[in-house]
C-alpha cells in the first residue's frame, strides 16, 4: 500500500480519519473505498460515506459522519424457519 500510514492516536480519540483507519471503522478495503469516492457507491445501492478533500492527495472522513452513514445502512433480521 503506497502512502499509508499507521496512526499513532487511538481510533476512538480522533475526530478525523484517513481512508487507511476509516475502511477498518466501516468495515471495508481501502480499495473499496477509494473506488466509491469516484462511482459514488460503496456497494451497489449503497452511497459513498461523506468525505472532505483536505489537499490534493489527503482525503479525510469525519466520525461523526461515519457514525451517521453507519446508523443509515439497512438492517436485516434472520428469519428462522
């Protein structure tokens, strides 16, 4: 993976993700999400996460969006026969 980096800070302490910590928030490659950020879908039906620009190659996502996203994505309930 070129350019990615470990953070050092604790995922729960940070406001602000790279896409390295946010694929493994959301449960997700980086690949992934690197690709819905130009088809904007994630998975088919499923939209991009919001995300901020923050420089010609830093993409940044907020928590507090993730959280949101995360609360939105559809729920299924297994039926037993």
């Amino acid at each position: 993976m070129t350019g990615a980096t470990k953070s050092t800070m604790p995922m729960n302490e940070r406001a602000a993700l790279g896409t390295v910590d946010t694929a493994a928030y959301i449960g997700t490659t980086t690949g992934a999400l690197r690709l819905s950020r130009h088809t904007g879908e994630l998975y088919s039906g499923i939209a991009t996460p919001k995300y901020i620009k923050a420089g010609p190659r830093k993409v940044l996502y907020l928590r507090a969006d993730l959280d949101d996203w995360l609360d939105e994505l559809p729920r299924y309930e297994l039926i037993k026969a």
